[in-house]
C-alpha cells in the first residue's frame, strides 16, 4: 500500500514539474506584449499552485465545493496581490498578468482533476474502516 502511495506521489510530483515547464516554454511569440515571458511565467506559477492546492486538499476532510472554491482562491488571490504589491511599488497593474494567472489556474485545476480520474484520489483511507476490515478479517479466521 505505501508502494502505491509512493508512486502516486511520484507521479503527482512529475506531473506538476511537467505542467509547470511546459507552460513556461510553450509560448511561442516571446517579443509581443501579451506573450511575454513574464506571462509564461504567471500562467506556471498559477497552474502550479492550483494543481498543487488540488492534492494538498484533496488530504484535508472539506466538502468538494470548498476545495474547488480555495483551489481557485488561493493562486488567484496571489497573482492579484502581486499586482497589487506591483502597482504600490510604483509599477503597472497587468490586467494581461491577471488573464495568465486565470489560464494558469484553470490548466492547474482542469490537470489536477483529470490525474485525479486516472489515479483516483489523493483521499487516505478512513482509519475506522481500516480497523473494522481488519478487525472482521481477524474475527474470520479465529472462527475458521
């Protein structure tokens, strides 16, 4: 079972690197604007952290709703603080750097939930019903 669980963590691991740096170089016009390398990376960084908050709480007892909900919260509200740290600086407030971050979050969330459908989810099994399964387990062979 830790076998498994190992592997399965391997995989989530590989796939958020893997998500991650194909979003970083996917981009192909690096000069315009829109496409600018600081995008890529606000499109990485969001799907990271959406893909990331999906397995983290996917651990944690919350109903689905509230995990989608924070999934979508969490690296939204930093790519928002981080332009509004930007413009406080002085700087621009992007409304591009924002669209990346949606963009990055959805691929995150949309990654997430389709190696959820293949893997199943991250859940660990409920403790009482471990003990109940092992418990009938020994039950049956003391009877045998």
């Amino acid at each position: 079972m830790r076998a498994v669980n190992s592997a399965r963590q391997a995989f989530l691991a590989a796939a958020l690197l893997g998500a991650c740096w194909a979003g970083a170089g996917s981009v192909a016009d690096a000069q315009e604007r829109s496409f600018a390398p600081d995008k890529r990376l606000h499109f990485a960084v969001s799907a990271g952290v959406a893909f990331g908050c999906v397995l983290v709480l996917d651990r944690v007892e919350l109903s689905a709703t509230l995990r989608t909900s924070l999934s979508l919260a969490i690296p939204l509200g930093l790519g928002l603080g981080k332009e509004v740290f930007d413009a406080a600086r002085g700087g621009e407030f992007s409304h591009a750097d924002l669209a990346w971050d949606v963009v990055g979050v959805a691929t995150g969330l949309v990654l997430a939930y389709l190696v959820e459908l293949w893997l199943g989810p991250a859940r660990p099994p409920d403790a009482a019903a471990l003990h109940g399964a092992r418990f009938g387990q020994l039950a049956l062979a003391r009877e045998q």
